[in-house]
C-alpha cells in the first residue's frame, strides 16, 4: 500500500496480542446460546415435560400456549425440553417429528409452511404453489408418516399482528383431517394482549394448556449472570459490583435476562478496549450508554421515510432555534422536504400521527400547553441528541443530502402558527 507505514498494523495486532484477555468464551452471551441449566425455570421446564410426555407413548400431547415479556426464558426453555424430547423419543423409538419455528424471522406463512414440509422431507418449491396448495401437500404427506408432529411456533404474536392467522387456524384444525399422524402445537408469544387478538377459536384450541413466565426479579438475575459468566469470562475478571449493577438495571427495566446479559457483554468489550484488568461498575454504566444509543439509531433507522422526514424536520427547526415547536411549523418543513425529495407530502392530520407514534416511541416529546383562552397547543421537542440523528440518516442515500439543508420556509416566514 502506497504511503501507508510499514509497521502500521504491527501496532494494532500486538496490543490485541498482548491485552489482557476479559473473555473466555464470548460465544456463550450470545441470544442464541442454549445454556446446559436455566435456574429459576424448573417449574416451567418440568410443567412442560409433562405435558409433551405423552409423545413417548404415542398420545397426542395437549396444546400449550407460551407467553411471557421478552427475556424471561421462553424461547430457551422450550428449546430445552424439545431438545431432551427428541432424545427421550429415539430411546424408546417413539415416532416423533419436533418442528421449531420461529414466526417472525420467518416473515410470511408460506415460508412457515415450507419450513414445515422440509421437516418430514416433503419437497416444496420457492414459489409458484398457493399456500392452500403448500398445506394441502403438507397434510398428505404428514399423514402418510405416522407420526405425532409437535410444531412450536415461537413469536407467533408476529404472524397474527400480520393479520395472517388463516395458517392458524388451519394448524389448529389439522387433527380433524388427519387420520393416522396427529399434530401437537406450543405457540410462544412475547405480547401478553395476544388473547385479545386471536380468533376466539384459535385461541381456545391453543391454550388447552398455558404455561405463564413471570419476569426475573434481581436476584433471580443475578444468579443467572453468575453462571454464565463462569464459562465466558476468565476468572478474577468479574467484579461483584459489575455482576450487581447489571442484574439491578435489567431487572428495573423488565426483568429481561437477555438485556443483562447484553450489558454483561458489552461491558466485558468495554473494559478490554479500555485494556482494563477488571469488569467495573464503570464500565456496565458505559454499556448502558453503548446500548440505549444503538437502540435509539436502529429505532431511528428502521422508521418509514415519512417519518423520518418528520423527524429531519423537527431536527432543523431545533437547530435554528433551539426551542419546542408546534405542528404546524414542523409540516411547513416537512412538505418542503418533501418538495426537495420530488414525493408527495401526507396530510397534516397524518404526520399529526406519526407524531404521536414517534412521541410513544420516545424519539420525541409532545407536551400539551394551555394557551390560556387561544386554547391548547402541542409543545414538540426531539428526545434525541442531533448527532444520533446525523449518525442514523448519513447512512440513507436520499436523507443524506437533506441533513445540512437550509429550509427556505425559515426565512419566509416566522409567524408562529399551529
Ligand atoms: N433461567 C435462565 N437461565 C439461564 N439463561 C437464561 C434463563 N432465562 C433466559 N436465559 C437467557 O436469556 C436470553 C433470553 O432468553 P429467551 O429464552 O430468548 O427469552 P424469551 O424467549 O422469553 O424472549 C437467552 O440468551 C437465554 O439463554
Ligand atoms: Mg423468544
């Protein structure tokens, strides 16, 4: 490489080289790791053991619906017992097909239904069936295979708020058509109001049985930490303060376990970039930063172009003059912006929503003002520094150009209007 010295990288392989070493075994904070024990699950872990055991004999296990907030063990338990399922199953030579779905990364039914097929080695193409047709195969083929087939639908919450429950409920009707293979369904939902939004039929043949995760409490927590920290970090690298703080900050927040072990990890890079011996308080606070701000510029990145204009314009009229703003000024830029970008601007009364979307998200704060007899007024300000929300819009190819942009409206008029 041209003008590049010679020892430019020997720098930064040797400091690697030579850091004191924090983890031993990152790979065990990630989501997806599957510990060998979950403390403070047994009871939810053997309640479901029972309830699938009937598998081994060849009865149709019962329905269980799964639900919980996220973070509290469901997706890790099931994939627990499922596992020792299938081994307890070949054991005994009981014909059991386990199908673990996870609904949302799996995006549409067809897909679903394909994973489904593929599982009892039916083959499906990409495209080209209808999923009638895909479940019509489905269904002939499982029923040729004398099986009993539990299907976990994990996130199905996902597939229902997609308005697409038709699978559904043909998941919970299969029995009728099935004459030598049964199905068995456990669906897993983070959304505690999922009842409210589920056909009444589906509902009540999915919750046969209903199996509840409470958040973990601190403690609880705690314990957790301390476990998985044994084969992630080296020894001595932990502080108890550490391990404390991170159980007392996901516990405030939900009793998440996959958020503290988030900043279980993330302090754990913190401190060995900082190339310090030990994981401190310090560097869990430091985590939480580190991942409130990428939490804010992925929300930020993830918002539909118009809201995101909204918010580009809430950015500018903060910039020029500091204060809150009210609707009315933001939709002057907004429709501008929109001018800029050659799109249709939505309607007042729509951004007016998508305010209130982005007020519920947090990204911004709607106060209401009392305007004495003129009535009242919404007060908009951004909960967000202005450097996130450069850093989260550089990256989009069309809003890119519109973060030093000058709106022209500013200088035309500055009459306060609502
Ligand atoms: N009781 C537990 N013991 C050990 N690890 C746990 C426990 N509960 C949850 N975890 C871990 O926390 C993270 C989140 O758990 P997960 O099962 O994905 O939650 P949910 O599916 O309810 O959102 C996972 O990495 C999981 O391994
Ligand atoms: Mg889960």
């Amino acid at each position: 490489m041209e003008g590049a010295e010679p020892g430019i990288l020997d720098e930064v392989f040797d400091n690697f080289f030579n850091s004191v070493t924090i983890f031993k075994d990152r790979e065990v904070l990630r989501h997806d790791y599957l510990p060998e024990r979950l403390p403070h699950r047994e009871e939810q872990i053997k309640k479901l053991g029972m309830i699938l055991a009937p598998v081994l004999k060849g009865a149709r296990p019962s329905n269980v619906f799964i639900y919980g907030k996220t973070g509290t063990g469901k997706t890790a338990v099931t994939k627990y017992v499922l596992n020792r399922l299938k081994i307890k199953a070949l054991e005994f030579n009981a014909p059991v097909d386990v199908c673990y779905i996870n609904c949302r990364l799996a995006g549409t039914e067809y897909r679903i239904i394909t994973s489904l097929c593929r599982e009892i080695s039916i083959s499906v193409p990409f495209t080209g069936l209808s999923v009638g047709e895909v479940f019509d195969r489905f269904k002939t083929g499982l029923d040729k295979r004398k099986t009993i087939m539990i299907i976990t639908l994990d996130e199905v919450d996902a597939l229902v708020k997609n308005r697409s429950d038709m699978l559904l409920y043909e998941l919970t009707r299969i029995n009728e058509f099935l004459t030598r293979s049964k199905v068995s369904l456990i669906g897993i939902s983070n959304d505690l109001r999922l009842k409210e939004f589920l056909d009444p039929r589906v509902l009540s043949s999915l919750s046969e049985e209903e199996l509840v995760f409470r958040p973990y409490d601190a403690t609880e927590l705690r314990n957790i930490l301390t476990e998985r920290a044994k084969i992630a970090f080296h020894e001595g690298v932990l502080s108890e303060g550490a391990i404390s703080l991170c159980a007392a900050l996901a516990a405030a927040e939900h009793g998440d376990a996959r958020r503290a072990l988030d900043l279980l990890r993330v302090a754990g890079e913190v401190a060995e970039r900082k190339r310090a011996k030990v994981i401190t308080e310090d560097h869990v606070r430091e985590a939480e930063k580190l991942i409130e701000h990428n939490r804010v510029v992925e929300a930020l990145s993830n918002l539909t172009l118009h809201s995101k204009l909204v918010v580009l314009s809430i950015f500018h009229i903060m910039r020029k003059n500091g204060c809150r703003t009210v609707t009315g000024e933001i939709y002057d830029v907004y429709t501008e912006l929109c001018g800029e970008l050659g799109i249709t601007p939505l309607t007042q009364r729509r951004v007016s929503t998508l305010i209130n979307e982005l007020d519920a998200m947090g990204l911004l704060n709607a106060q209401v003002v009392s305007m004495g007899r003129y009535g009242r007024t919404k007060k908009i300000r951004l909960e967000v520094p202005r450097t996130i929300i450069k850093e989260a819009f550089s990256g989009d190819s069309r809003l890119g150009s519109l973060i030093d942009y000058e709106p022209k409206c500013f200088t035309k008029n500055t009459s306060n209007r609502d």
